[in-house]
C-alpha cells in the first residue's frame, strides 16, 4: 500500500468539509490529499485517525494514498485510500522544521508574485492552457494587517492584508481556528500587535506570523461572468513563537 507522510501546514475549510496539506518528509514537496466526494472535500471519517483524533497543524501525518491525482490548479493533489485509517505519528520536530519548511518560506517570500502572478486569483482557462506549477506556498509577508467587514449579504468575511516584496495583496482567509479569534473583533482594520493585545494571545509575537497560501477551486464569481477563476486564499495562519512554545522546541 502507498503510503506518505506530511507535515500538516494547512487546515481551512471546504464545503462543509476541510482541505488539508502539508510538506512531505521525505522533502519531495507538497501533498494535497483529497477524497472523491465533490471537490475532494474531507470529512471527519477521512482526517480521524483510528482513536478519533482529529489532525492538527505541525502533526506528522501517515496517509494511505490510492494514486496521484493532480489537476491543472492543484497538481500537489494525491486520492486518499478509504479502507485505511490515517495515523498521526507524532509532531513536527525544530529539525524538520529548519530542515523541510524554513527553506520553503525563504524561497517563496523573495519575490512579489504569488502563485505565479500579483492579482488575487488566476483564469482558470489559462491553467487549462499551462499547469500552475504549485498551488501551495508557504511565505513570510510584509507590514500584515487583518481586515473585519460584511460582505453584500451583511455576513462578516476576515481578510488578510499584506505585503510580499512591496506588492500588495488582499486575501480572504479560510483557516477556522484564525477565524473564530479573529470573530471577537469589530468592524476594522488591526495591526499584528493590535490583534495580540485585543485578543490577549500569549506567546505571540506581531512578527513571527507565517501563512500559507492555497489556490481555490474553480469558481465563477457570478451568474453574468462567462469567465471562471480559481482563488488564492489563506489557508493557515501560524505564528512561529506559539508554534515553538506549544510543541517544547
């Protein structure tokens, strides 16, 4: 049986279900695991281990695999296998770390595109035409803010704003642990060190936030628009202090 393990670096939600991924031990890349419910949404009975536990971010994850299955937007994809439970093994070690993500962040957060250009989403024709080469990127930003507003439909969104080497971008995020903190704060636009004061989030530091940023699915963004997108949003929201402190790095 295929098996690989990850390191888990993005939780968000989907349908009513959750996208996970992470980087593989291995250090081949990315691995975006998806069952064959719509969208590849996972459900509690695919990301349950066998006691029940739910993965959480910097678990190192088993994941029985049936096939590589990549798409023209998510080529990291991989269909998971049904008659075999995940096992968590584990957390991510301060080695694995150093080893496996902080090259990541480094090489992704020198240049201004994002996801392979500088606007919010991607023509989902044009990944017809060319592949996207990864559709998962993990980075360090510049001059990060947090936007709360409500949408046309009066719900209130959380959006991330931010820098990468002077490009700005403005991002929804999709990370439900981020966004259950970031629900207690009205209406505005916070500074790092203004949404650890609020919140009173210990062992954060306002410079020590990392996100991981994911393309979406095709989605046309109204019923007059013939053109179809696929979206980049933040997938997890992960301060590296926090991080070190929970795990005992």
């Amino acid at each position: 049986m295929l098996t690989f393990d990850i390191i888990c670096i993005a939780k968000s939600t989907k349908h009513g279900g959750i996208c996970l991924a992470g980087i593989k031990t291995d250090g081949t890349g990315w691995l975006r695991p998806v069952s064959n419910k719509k969208d590849g949404t996972l459900y509690p009975e695919h990301y349950k281990d066998r006691n029940g536990r739910e993965v959480q971010l910097f678990d190192v994850v088993r994941i029985p695999i049936i096939r590589h299955e990549p798409k023209c937007h998510q080529p990291e994809n991989y269909l998971i296998h049904y008659s075999y439970k995940w096992q968590i093994l584990g957390q991510a070690t301060l080695e694995q770390v150093r080893k496996l993500i902080k090259p990541e962040i480094k090489r992704n957060s020198s240049e201004p595109k994002l996801l392979g250009n500088f606007g919010k989403r991607i023509r989902y024709e044009d990944l017809q035409i060319s592949q996207i080469r990864y559709s998962l990127i993990m980075i360090n930003s510049e001059n990060l803010k947090w936007e709360i507003k409500y949408n046309s439909a009066n719900k209130k969104t959380c959006r991330c704003l931010f820098y990468l080497c002077n490009h700005f971008y403005d991002l929804p995020i999709t990370d439900p642990i981020w966004i259950d903190k970031l629900d207690f704060l009205e209406m505005g636009i916070y500074s790092c060190e203004e949404v650890i004061e609020k919140l009173n989030l210990e062992n954060f530091e306002p410079d020590k936030f990392r996100l991981t940023i994911s393309l979406s699915e095709p989605f046309q963004p109204s019923f007059q628009s013939e053109e179809i997108f696929c979206y980049k949003l933040v997938a997890s929201v992960i301060n590296v202090t926090d991080v070190a402190k929970r795990l005992g790095w």
